[in-house]
C-alpha cells in the first residue's frame, strides 16, 4: 500500500479513539519502551512510555503531530535496531500492507524482549459486515488477500498467543473501515473514505453500491433493515488484538 499516495489527507478523519486507545496500552502491559511499527501518523501511542515510531512513508511522518515521538523511515519487515532493543513491539492496523507477513512478524520477535501486541481486522468479517456485504462487495476479496487470517498471525506469534475481540463504539473518533457501523452516511464521504484504504482503493468497483446506500438512506429503507443498529452502544466488527502471553 503506498501511504505516500493514498495517505495525504489521512489525519483529517483518523484520530486517537481514547476507548480503543485504552485497550491497546493495556494490552502492553508494564512495557516501558516500545516500538510502533507501521506507526502512521501515531494515534495509539502512548504518552506515558518511551516510544520509538517506524514507517515507511514520508507522507504520513509528516502529518505526525508536534511532540510525537521520534519516527524512524524504515519498514517492518527490515527493523534498524538490535535484538530485544525494546520492551514492547507495537503494530496498529498495519500488518496487511505488508510486503512479507512472516518477516515482519520475525522482526517484531526479533527487536522485542517481551509482550508483541498487534491490532488487526478478522476477514472473516467481510462477510457480515453490513457495508461490505451488501454495498461494496468488491472489498471482501480484496480484504481476504490482504488480511491474514487471524489464527495465521495468532501462530507466527508464537504458542500461547492471545486473541482479544475490540468492540468499536458507535461514536468513534477514528475513522477506520468499521468506525461508522451506526452512521451509514459517512461512508458516502469523499474524505472520510480517503481515510480508508480499501475504500479508496476500490473507488471505482464501489461506486454503484455507495449510490444504492444513498437511495437506501434516503428511502428509510437501511434504517429499517438495520434498527438494532440504532440503539447499539458498541459493536463487534472483527478488529482484534493478537498478542503475546
């Protein structure tokens, strides 16, 4: 995925959700120091720890706030430090850009001393997610070619390995894929899909059925279809922490 592409305005709709944020600094555990791999602009890293961010794209480094922490341009399959230089490794919605899943995953091994914890989205999913499944079908291939299967990260992390579900709640801050389970019509957005990778990347395959979501909304007819949705709190939409025990 070239982040130096797609990746221009991407701060404008993907932030720091501080209920998702929880989860992941708590899945750390007593980690001091830690790498975020695939680190993007930085929006799960936490403040309180020494944190040192890797990525490979110039684009988004530079759309890093002010004080965030150092950001080294490198990727994850080819780490620039040596062996368990950090307590922790971090990966957040990154390891399906990944040239080379096994070598990533070995280095995330490789640099941390302890707990690897790594934020990623089951496709299984795909097929039940009511956006994918009913209006932009062409992601659900696209996403199982890029996603690895969950029990196949689970595996390359090692016996033990811990798989937690990560409820996303109906008002989320950060503009990911399944971010607007409960507001169908951001999806319609121009900005809000940039943010998306999927989505921008399948702009053209989408097309039809973003269009059959506006005259959906329009006529009642989604709301009426998905009226549980309405009154949901959180919902389970396949993002998963894989971790180390």
């Amino acid at each position: 995925m070239k982040y130096d592409t797609i990746g221009r305005s991407y701060s404008r709709t993907r932030g720091t959700d501080p209920r998702i944020a929880a989860v992941i600094w708590e899945a750390l555990g007593d980690a001091r120091t830690v790498v975020d791999v695939g680190a993007g602009t930085g929006n799960y890293e936490p403040a309180d720890r020494d944190v040192t961010a890797v990525e490979p794209s110039a684009v988004m480094i530079a759309q890093r706030a002010p004080g965030a922490a150092p950001c080294i341009r490198a990727s994850a399959e080819a780490l620039p430090f040596a062996d368990a230089s950090f307590d922790a490794a971090l990966a957040i919605l990154t390891v399906h850009h990944w040239t080379d899943l096994e070598r990533g995953v070995g280095e995330l091994r490789r640099v941390a001393r302890g707990r690897i914890v790594i934020l990623t989205w089951d496709p299984a999913f795909g097929d039940e997610f009511w956006l994918t499944r009913d209006y932009a079908q062409a992601s659900i291939a696209y996403d199982k070619e890029r996603f690895p299967p969950i029990d196949r990260l689970a595996a390359l992390l090692g016996p033990g390995a811990v798989v937690e579900p990560v409820p996303v709640p109906h008002d989320c801050s950060d503009g990911f894929c399944g971010a607007f389970w409960r507001r169908p019509e951001a999806y319609l957005d121009p900005a809000v899909r940039a943010g998306i990778s999927n989505l921008r990347q399948l702009e053209e395959e989408i097309s039809a059925g973003l269009e059959r979501l506006r005259r959906d909304l329009a006529a009642g007819a989604w709301q009426a279809r998905h009226a549980d949705l309405l009154t949901a709190d959180t919902l389970d939409v396949g993002y998963r922490i894989v971790r180390t025990p």
